[in-house]
C-alpha cells in the first residue's frame, strides 16, 4: 500500500468526523496536523483512531497508539507499522 493510498483513506475518513474542518481536507498532506491544521478535537481522535484500525484492517496496542503523534505522516508510518508485524 501506497503513502498516498494511506493519506487518502485518511481524508475519506476525516471527511464523516463532524469537528473536522473539512474545508482543509483538500490540502492534507503528510505534514498535515490533526488538531492544529484541521481543529480535529484530541477527544475526537480516538473514534478516528478506532475508524482507521476498520477501514485499514489493523488492530494498535496502547503502545502504538501511545507513541503516535498528531500528523498525518505519524498515522501513515504506524499503518505501514502494524502492517508489517502482521
């Protein structure tokens, strides 16, 4: 699986996350902040986490999920990740 494959199934994602400005969603790139770039509520994050493990077929540990940070490149580089471990 591509990078970009991975930003867009992120931003299709982000598009059904109400707090999400999705107006920014045409512009996410890896740099792209979750919570500074796009206003995504850090409590938000966590059901968006939940919708990146269904939509990607990856299960997190708290490690993981942990060590994220809040970019896009982090969420891509652990999908690529827990890919691999699998």
């Amino acid at each position: 699986m591509e990078r970009q494959d991975i930003i867009d199934g992120l931003v299709e994602i982000l598009r059904t996350v109400r707090m999400v400005d999705q107006a920014k969603l045409e512009s996410v790139t890896e740099e792209t902040d979750f919570i500074a770039d796009l206003n995504t509520p850090s409590t938000e994050m966590i059901n968006i986490v939940s919708k990146i493990e269904q939509k990607f077929e990856v299960e997190f540990d708290d490690d993981d999920i942990d060590d994220m940070g809040s970019k896009v490149k982090d969420a891509v580089d652990l999908i690529i990740k827990v890919k691999q471990r699998s």
